[in-house]
C-alpha cells in the first residue's frame, strides 16, 4: 500500500466533496431518494472523504480539532458497516449542509502549506 502525504489525502477529500456536491445539486430530498445511481455514486464518495479523514497523520487532526474528524470518519464507518440502516435524508443533509463548509476548512488549510 502507498503512503499518500497529509496534503494528498485533503486533496482526495477535496475531490470526493466536489464530486458529491456537483452529483446533488439541484436535486430535492425526494428526488435524491429517488435516483439510485446518484445515491450511490454520492455514498461511495462520502466513503473516500472519510477513508482519505482516517489516513491523515494524528499531528495534522490534532493541529485542526474544529473539523471534528470523528464525525467525518465515523460517516464512513457507518456507510460501510451500517449499510442496511442508511436514511438518505441524513446522506443529501451531509453533502447539503456540511460537506461546502468542509471544503472551505480543507482549501484554509492546504493553503497554510501542509505537506
């Protein structure tokens, strides 16, 4: 398996928000629950966004505690593991209401510099 830098693994989380964001957008509640294939391809990203939050070094979390990396990956966890009890008014919340925010904190930081 291949180290990826703290700053590659933002990047990958980065990507992964966009491509969620961009897959939903416009598309209500109902219709989200509707489309199948947009489910999908918006789980597997929030799934890449929490694999890539894991794999961050502990000094680069420690250094950014605001972002509540336990929520990020716990996310994950619960996508992979808990597949059979999804509610996807809480996956189209996640991209609508949390995952912009996310990725204005990820852009902060990758311009600070972290490598």
């Amino acid at each position: 398996m291949s180290e990826r830098s703290d700053r590659q693994l933002l990047l990958d989380m980065l990507e992964s928000i966009d491509r969620a964001v961009r897959y939903m957008k416009g598309l209500s509640l109902e219709q989200f629950e509707k489309d199948e294939q947009v489910g999908d391809a918006v789980m597997r990203n929030i799934q890449i966004i929490g694999e890539a939050a894991n794999r961050t070094s502990k000094s680069l979390r420690e250094a950014t505690p605001h972002l509540e990396w336990s929520k990020v990956i716990g996310m994950r966890h619960r996508l992979v593991h808990d597949y059979f009890e999804i509610e996807e008014a809480i996956v189209w919340r996640v991209v609508t209401d949390y995952l912009p925010p996310l990725a204005e904190e990820l852009k902060k930081i990758l311009d600070g510099g972290v490598e």
